[in-house]
C-alpha cells in the first residue's frame, strides 16, 4: 500500500512541477481548484487503499435518499 501511495504522491509532485508556471500564472479560484483536486484525488486513493469494505458516494447518497424515493 505504501508504495502505491508512493507513486501517486511522485506523481503528483511531477505533474505539480511540470504545470507549475502554468498554475501559478491561474487565477486564484482556478490555482486553489487544482491543489484541491490533487489533494483529494490522495485522500480517495488513500482511503480506497486502507479500507477494506469502501463506501462508494454513489452508495452512500442512495441510502440517504431512499426514504425520499416513493417506490
């Protein structure tokens, strides 16, 4: 698990670096879009890793809308 995660944090420095006059010239919405997007694109590869029965969003939403649904 370590290494997959690994891979994915060097992965995610490369494509900082690669972009990182490209992101720093964004506008600020745009430029805190993108860090949050690769932050939480590691906090779900991290969670999908270290959990063994993983609660998928659309699962999730489906059970707390049932109630609301008529059939």
């Amino acid at each position: 698990m370590i290494k997959l995660l690994l891979i994915y944090i060097v992965s995610a420095l490369i494509i900082w670096l690669i972009d990182h006059k490209v992101i720093r010239n964004l506008p600020k919405v745009n430029r805190w879009f993108t860090y949050i997007l690769l932050v939480g694109g590691m906090v779900i590869f991290t969670y999908s890793l270290q959990v063994k029965h993983v609660m998928y969003p659309s699962v999730w939403l489906g059970r707390w809308l049932s109630p609301l649904v008529p059939y």
